[in-house]
C-alpha cells in the first residue's frame, strides 16, 4: 500500500483475491481510525 500498489496488484503479490486484499484494508483502516488509504500510509510516520 505504502509503494502506492493499487488492489489488484498488492494481490497479485500476495497470491491472494482482491476481495482479500480490500477486507485486509478495511480492518487496518478500522484499526488505525482512519477514512483513507492515503491516511493509513501516512499514520505510522506520525509516531516516527
């Protein structure tokens, strides 16, 4: 996510389905408190 991979692709790496890939999204978005893909990237780094 964070190389800026769209679904299809970060499954294609993971050998996994995009519906796989949008649930794992939705859970770390739900577990960082955040709306955006873009949010979920930048929310590590504020804690650096």
């Amino acid at each position: 996510m964070a190389q800026g991979l769209g679904n299809r692709d970060m499954a294609r790496r993971l050998f996994i389905s995009e519906a796989t890939v949008k649930t794992h999204l939705v859970h770390i978005n739900t577990k960082l408190g955040v709306d955006t893909r873009m949010a979920a990237v930048r929310r590590p780094y504020a804690f650096a």
